[in-house]
C-alpha cells in the first residue's frame, strides 16, 4: 500500500526515544506510516513518521551511544525546528524502579509534585550542610489539553484493556522481536539494597538467592502510576545511591531516568517510563524490550484521549519560545522599573554578576532563571505528609496577621505579574493502579474545556477586563478551568491582587481551597504575604459557605 506524504507542518506531536529498541516498539504503534521528508540541512535527526489516532507524530530517537539529558535537549530544539507545529512531546522509554513503588514492567508517568512538573534533575543542584539538595533548573510540564487527558486517562477503566489491546497486536506483527512480549521466563527479582550483584555475569543466576526480597505475588500483569522522576546525566546502578535520591525528594520518587530533564527544559512534555529495573547492581536488559512495549502502549492509549483539536489549539513549540522569551524580558524590565514592588531576586552577592536570562521553553524556566533562588522551594521542605501525597501539610488553624512581611497594598499601584513559583499547580496524583480513587483536582477537571477559549477567559483576568470575564462566565467558561501551568483563576487573579476580580469570582463559586502548586491554599497564601484585604475576602466567602 503506498504511504501518504504530508507537510512538515502538518505534525503535531513529537514522540522521543532514547533507545533503538524504544524507537522500534514506538514505530509498531504507529496505525499508519506516512512517507519520509527531506530535512533541512542543520537537522540530522532521523524521523519516522505517522499517524496515531488521529494525531501526526513524528518518531525520532537520540543519536546512537549518546544518551543524557543534554542529547535529548538537542534533539528536540532541531526537531521542533523542523516541525514548525510540535506542540508537546513525550519521552518514551525505559527507567528504573523505585522498589517499594513499582515492579518490573510497570508504568511510570510523570506527575506534578512541588514546583518539579513531574521530573527533577538530580545531578544539577547544590547540596547545602546539613544533607538538604537544592535542585537547579525548572522544568517544563505537559500543556492543560494533555494533563486533562492524563486525569481522563487515569480514571478510566478502559485504559489497561486498551494497552492490553495494543500489546496484543504486537504479537500479530511478523517483524517483531518476541522479546517484547512478556515471555514466562522473566523473572522479577529484587535483592536487599546491600547486597550487590556476584559477578560479571549479565544475569543474577550467580547472586545469593537468600538476599532476594520476598514480596507479595502481584495479581495484575502491570499498574500504571503516576508521581515524580529523577532524570540526571548520570546512570543509577547502586542501590544505595538509589535510596538516598529517594530520600532526597521525600520518598516520593517512582523512577530515576536519563533524558527526561534535557528534554523538559526545552517544551512541554509527558515522560512516560516502563520499568526495567530496579536502578541496582543487578540491573541487566532482559525486562528492557517488555518495558518498553508496556510504555509505548501505555502513551497509544494516552494519545487515544487527547482530542487532536485541543492539540491543534495549542502553542506550538516554536511559538511558546518566542513569546516566552518577550514576555521574558518585559517582566524583567517591569521588575527593575517598579520602584515600589518588593525585589522579586535576593540581593547578589558583591562583585557577583547579573545572570543573563536563559531563554528556554516555558515562562516558568525563564522567570525562575532570572531569579535563582527567590521563592524557590528548597526540596527538604516537606510540602506533603510524606505517607500521604494527597496531603498537604495542615495549614495553621486560627489566622493571624501580626508579623507579617509588609507588602504593597494591591491598590498601591499596578500590579506586577508575578511568575514566581507560588503560582498553583498541578497537585501530586495518586500512585497505583488506575482504579484508585480520584483526587480532588481530577474532579475538578473533568470538564474543563467549554466552547470558549480559556486564554482569553485568563488574558481577561491578567488585564482586569471584568466584563470579558463575566461575558466569558456567562458563556460557558468553568471557573475551575486551569491555565497551562495548573492554576485556577481565581489564584491567578490573588497572586495579581485585583480585589474586584476576586469578588467577581467569588461571586461565582470559584472555590477558595483550590490548592497552589506546592498544596498550600489561597488563605494561607494571602496570610504570609500579609495580604489583609484579600484574606478578609476568603474568610468571607467561606463563613458565608459555612451559613448556607
Ligand atoms: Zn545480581
């Protein structure tokens, strides 16, 4: 049958491997192959390309022996070059397991926890006295339309019968290699963390089989869980290394990767991981090409539920860098023109150099590179209970507004927007199986997308403009609706601190607890700025909440 030929333009998602043999299971999910195009001259990238659903995607894997976060940033920067509407990205592939989390053939997607979008690096930071880790760099994570899917995805019942589906056509291909298929010979072994692999044999035939972790036997062939990545330059073979990066992020880590970093700095992105091993001395490849298959299914299923004209309607790649970069610039110049806004950087240090702006992908990254370190979470803060991701440490019972930081009143002047990284979030999501309970925000997103545009409805909001937002709220537009970095509007219009946009809202039931990206809620928020008037007008809304 002959392939179709489309336009460079006319793909929409970019499929990223690491792998040869990541790429080869990635190629067999393809419903349809489409016809080589010519690259441009500064692009050496190989290309396959293709049709999922009802999405075109282009295949490409990092150059041969060259993995690491840096490779799959390159990778991406010519790729999004070349195809000018890539809106998003993901990172298909293997990584390591955390044991107490996951077991072999399992997937990991990343998810948001803190200011990490999913993934951190953990080979770029400063260790502080004490054994805290400041992680450096801020990442990218996957746009609103995808994150909505993810939530579709994960409540639905479907979604393991639909990978299930995919893993079994594999079968049916002629020109697969059966080891993607999960053959009865594969072993799930996990030895005790001090016990280190015997020998330089591949596998553990030799390693002391009293050492093995006796586990309870698993009744599902996989689970699919959702929580943070470590992603680093460096290869994790060490199962004491393994656990001190675990508790590093608070034992919320589920897989430790080496691409996802380079790539999240640069766009958006999903990272979608199969679980091959356990990130220790006995790591072999034998669970690699089975793991694969789990998370190149697992990412068919999950494009099966992204609506190919929420993709259409989002920034391309190319696009999000430069307006980025513009809106850049003009905060940063706001920021050193406001005479009276409190300093958003901490003063340098004498002698020390103004950091140029690094232009990257996401407002985000480029705001937290202007400011290194001004609100930027230290990772040994424990933002959750740590045996309970979905629980936020308690906020404080009785409010008080003595010694608090004196800020600017909101009617003091025009409000700086803020791109600090208080602004909300995604909230963890659970791990487990994709029959766990919903969370709160799953709920709240389950209609996010009315026939109005969200950017406008935000715009409107960023501008003050009260009568496109009540045009907007009366169009249709859900007041829990979330921008591209997870926030409602009624915590954008708090973090701008315009008092007649937040009554608005209020007026219309936006909901106070809505929780910020670190889990903290909008009271708590406008008690530690000292933000009175705003705090009057939560407690408020709730005291009358409380009456009705
Ligand atoms: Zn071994």
């Amino acid at each position: 049958m002959d392939e179709r030929q489309l336009r460079h333009d006319e793909y929409t998602i970019g499929w990223i491997c690491a792998l040869p043999l990541e790429q080869t299971v990635a190629m067999h999910m393809l419903d349809e192959r489409h016809r080589d195009l010519h690259n441009p001259a500064n692009d050496e990238n190989t290309y396959t390309l293709g049709k999922i659903g009802a999405h075109n995607v282009v295949i490409v894997g990092l150059p041969m022996g060259r993995i690491g976060t840096n490779d799959s940033a390159a990778v991406i920067t010519r790729m999004a070059s070349t195809f000018p509407n890539i809106k998003f990205g993901m990172m298909v592939g293997v990584g390591g397991g955390i044991p107490n989390k996951t077991r072999l053939g399992d997937v990991v997607i990343c998810s948001a926890l803190g200011t990490n979008a999913g993934v951190v690096q953990h080979d770029m930071g400063k260790a502080h006295a004490g054994g805290q880790f400041e992680t450096r760099g801020y990442l990218c994570g996957p746009p609103t339309a995808v994150l909505t899917a993810l939530t579709k995805f994960q409540a639905d019942p479907r979604t393991r019968r639909e990978m299930r589906s995919h893993l079994k056509k594999l079968t049916a291909m002629s020109d697969i290699d059966e080891s993607y298929l999960k053959p009865d010979s594969l072993e799930d072994l996990l030895f005790e963390s001090d016990y280190s692999h015997a020998n330089m044999r591949k596998d553990c035939s030799d390693c002391d089989k009293s050492r093995i972790i006796q586990r309870e036997p698993r009744l599902v062939d996989f689970k699919i869980h959702y929580g943070l990545i470590a992603s680093g330059n460096t290869i994790v073979k060490d199962a004491k290394v393994r656990d001190k990066l675990c508790k590093r992020y608070n034992d919320n880590l589920f897989c430790i990767e080496m691409e996802a970093a380079g790539l999240m700095n640069n766009f958006p992105c999903v990272v979608i991981r199969g679980i091959c091993d356990y990130a220790d001395s006995h790591a072999n490849d034998k669970w690699q090409n089975y793991a694969a298959a789990v998370a190149a299914a697992c990412t068919k299923a999950l494009l099966g539920v992204v609506p190919e004209r929420e993709v259409r309607g989002l920034q391309s790649i190319q696009d999000s860098i430069t307006s980025s970069s513009v809106r850049a610039s003009k905060e940063y110049n706001l920021q050193h023109q406001a005479a009276n806004s409190p300093p958003l950087t901490p003063k340098k240090p004498q002698g020390a150099t103004e950091p140029a702006p690094q232009i990257i992908g996401c407002p985000e990254a480029i705001w937290y590179n202007n400011s290194p370190d001004a609100a930027h979470p230290k990772l040994g803060e424990t933002l959750y209970d740590a045996n309970d991701l979905t629980r936020p440490q308690t906020p404080p019972q009785s409010p008080k507004l003595e010694n608090h930081e004196k800020q600017p009143h909101p009617d003091d002047g025009p409000s700086l927007p803020r791109r600090n990284t208080d602004f909300g979030s995604t909230q963890p999501l659970l791990s487990g199986d994709v029959s766990a309970p919903l969370t709160i925000l799953q709920k709240k997103r389950s209609n996010t997308f009315p026939n109005t545009d969200p950017a406008v409805f935000f715009d409107a909001i960023e501008e003050g403009d009260i009568t496109t937002i009540k045009r907007e709220l009366k169009n249709g537009t859900n007041v829990e609706i979330i921008d591209e970095f997870g926030r409602t509007p009624l915590w954008r219009a708090v973090e701008i601190g315009n008092r007649h946009v937040i009554q608005l809202l209020l007026d219309n039931d936006a909901n106070v607890e809505a929780k910020n990206l670190r889990g903290g809620n909008i009271l708590d928020w406008a008690l530690k700025k000292g933000k009175e008037d705003i705090v009057n007008m939560v407690l408020a809304k709730m005291d009358a909440k409380v009456k009705a």
